[in-house]
C-alpha cells in the first residue's frame, strides 16, 4: 500500500500518508539527497553503515553523562543538570519522555526512570528533577549526596507519554501531582514555544503542601508569558498558614467541570503518584472522557500496594517470604524479602538484576519467570496475553505474596 492511499482521521480533517511524512523532520531532506545520489549514479555502497551508525546516534542504548549543576527547588526536591561526558550534544527526545538512570549504593546497582524537566529544543543538557521520598532509596541518594562532577550512565529517552500534534489535537490539559511535573514543565517549554496561537494548555498542579510546589515561578511567569495559550490552577490539600489564599483541598469534579466546557473533546496528560493517577482517571471517566484521549504517566510502582482494593485481603505487606532465584544453568540461591516490596527491588539488594526501564509496568523490559508461588501485579502491570499464559511477569511491579521461585 502507498503512502498516498493511507489516511488518518483527526479532530480538524484528513490527513494523508504522504502528508504525513512531509511532516516529519529531515524527510524533505532525505529525498532530495535520495535524488542527488540516484543522479549521480552510485550503487550506494559508500553509504553502507550509515543507517545504523545513525539510528545509534539518535537512539544510543547507554549514555554516558555529568553532574553540571545542581539547583534546590524545594526543600525536598532537587534538579540534576547533566551534560554528555565527552561535551557533545545529547540525542534529541519528545518532551515528556524519561531516561533510565543507574546508580550504584552501597554496593547495589540500581536504575530508576526520572522523566526530562528541561526542553527538548536544548540539547546541550538534560535536567532531571529529583523528589525525595521519606522511604526512598534511590531519590534520597540523589538528592542528598550527589555533587558536581559526578558521572552517571543511563539510557537513551525512551516513553509514549509526550504529545502528538497530528492526532492530540489543540484543546491540552494536563493534570500533574508532586514531581509529576517533571515531563509537564519540558512539554509547557517545547509546545508553548513552538505551536500556533490556537492551542490551549490548561495545566492543574496538585501537592500537599505549599512548600512542595516545584518550577512555582517558572509556571506563574508562563501563563503571564501566554495568556491566551497557557491556563494554570495549583491546588495545595493540606496548606500549614491559616491564611493560605490559594484554592484548598484535592481537584474535584466540579473544577474541571467549572474550568473545561467541552471536556470530552480535549486531550488529557496525567502524571503523578499512584493514587492520584487513580483519582483523576475516575474523574475523567465521570466527564465521559474516553481512554483514547488520556495519556497516563506511572510514576513507579505503587507506593503501598496493600491498598488497593484487590490486594489480597490474608497478606500483610510487612510479611517476609522467601525468593528463589534459579538460572537456566541449573544453579539457584534464594533470599528473604517483604511482600509489600516490588520484586525488582528485592532482586537488586540481593545482587541481582534484571533489565529494566520504566518501573511502572509498562515496558516489560524486566521481565522474568514465574515458576511457583504467587505474585500480586496491579492494573498497570501491562503484561500481555501471551505472557501471563506462559507465566511472565514484570518484576518492577510485582509483589510475592507467598513464597516464590522466579528464573531470570
């Protein structure tokens, strides 16, 4: 089938194959060199490797990288400037993509996926802004122990979670809890400063406290910045003075109801802790939202499994079971871990591990065997079909509940 023949429905009309691909960047480029080769008459063998050698540039399986700067945004929250260790250009990224960042502590090699807060239209540098969380591990490290000058390794960007101007349309709202601004803040720089003056971006930011409020002036100098593009409301649930004059309590129904006419037609971004996620996606459904206009962002695993509502009800997550761990090879180990603990966690304390990005459920890079026992996944463990019926599970996101013997 040509390009020509395939056509895509969207919000303001038809758009073709061919359009599309016009659309895209360096594609125009691409044929006119295509044209100036096949004139010349090559058999395009001096081109051989160029293909790969770019797809590597752009799509690097590890990056290696250096603390630049770091900035305090809030009392429990940092943002880490890293630049390339060889001081050349980063891959280029969508704005609301994360990398995977490894760290080594106290002898554990860890990962955890930490979504680009600055704009994709920089490329000298990628910011990674750092919540720290009272039972973290790795974020405590982060925050409060790295220095300038420090190098680290990672991942190339990966993640779908970013916007699509062919299909997502003009009407954006994001609804962002704690350090989920993190991709919002780098999706605000990128679209706001790039897209037509008939897109809107309502942005709802939502934390406990007002002192949890990250990029608090950077977002008010926004929407000054693009008043006819750029909508924010900020929530704080629990402000501490009596005389806090912003909007108190959680987001509500009728918020959105008040702030979106038309709220079915809109594009909807969501990113935040588990239960926040959870909480918007209710409210959406009670607009008469659908699922195909709403992009969800997991921010890890969730925090405290035992609340959800079908964790099993006779597993205290505080219980320890035992973990085996077999090879193809035969050979085998095992070790105690807490129920309520991810299993990847317990994994890379023990001195294992397994590939993994997300951490969320979504992008089976960790997966691993379940031979025996039991594992608890919650709906975000996006295990597919195939998998569960051959016993895969995605490690970052289950939970033993009895013990178990898993091989990698």
């Amino acid at each position: 089938m040509s390009a020509k023949s395939i056509t895509r429905e969207t919000e303001t009309g038809s758009i073709t194959g061919e359009q599309a691909l016009h659309a895209a960047q360096g594609y125009a480029e691409a044929l006119a060199r295509k044209a100036e080769l096949a004139d010349q008459g090559t058999d395009f063998r001096s081109q051989r490797g160029d293909v790969r050698k770019r797809v590597g540039a752009l799509h690097p399986k590890r990056l290696q990288l250096r603390v630049a700067e770091i900035r305090v945004d809030t009392p429990s929250t940092k943002t880490l400037r890293l630049v390339a260790r060889d001081g050349g250009a980063l891959p280029p990224f969508q704005a609301g993509q994360y990398v995977n960042l490894f760290v080594t502590i106290n002898g554990t090699r860890t990962a955890r996926p930490y979504a680009i807060s600055s704009s994709p239209l920089n490329l000298e540098y990628y910011d990674l802004t750092v919540k720290k969380l009272p039972t973290g591990f790795v974020s405590i490290y982060l925050v409060d122990d790295v220095v300038v000058g420090q190098e680290f390794e990672s991942t190339g960007p990966m993640g779908t979670f970013h916007y699509n101007p062919l299909f997502h349309g003009q009407e954006l709202v994001f609804l962002a809890g704690g350090s989920g601004i993190a991709p919002a803040i780098s999706m605000l720089k990128s679209v706001l400063n790039q897209q037509e003056q008939s897109l809107r971006f309502h942005f709802f930011y939502c934390n406990s406290f007002e002192t949890d409020v990250i990029f608090e002036q950077e977002l008010r100098e926004l929407a000054a910045s693009y008043v006819n593009n750029f909508r924010l409301t900020e929530l704080v649930s629990r402000p501490t003075p009596e005389d806090y004059a912003g909007i108190r309590g959680y987001l509500s129904l009728e918020q959105l109801r008040e702030a979106l006419p038309g709220a079915p037609e809109r594009m909807y971004y969501i990113c935040g802790p588990t239960p926040f996620n959870d909480h918007c996606l209710d409210l959406l459904r009670q607009l008469n939202v659908k699922s195909r206009r709403v992009l969800v962002e997991g921010n890890g695993p969730p925090r405290e499994p035992a609340r959800l509502a079908d964790w099993p009800a006779d597993v205290n997550p505080q219980q320890t079971v035992t973990v085996r761990v077999s090879g193809r090879a035969g050979q085998s180990a095992s070790f105690t871990a807490p129920a309520g603990e991810p299993l990847l966690n317990s994994l890379e304390r023990n001195g294992y591990g397994a590939e993994n990005a997300c951490r969320s459920g979504e992008c089976s890079l960790c997966r691993v065997k379940l031979r025996s026992g039991e594992v608890y996944s919650p709906p975000e463990a996006l295990i597919r079909k195939s998998d569960r019926g051959y016993g895969w599970i995605h490690s970052c996101v289950a939970f033993p509940v009895s013990d178990v013997e898993i091989q990698l």
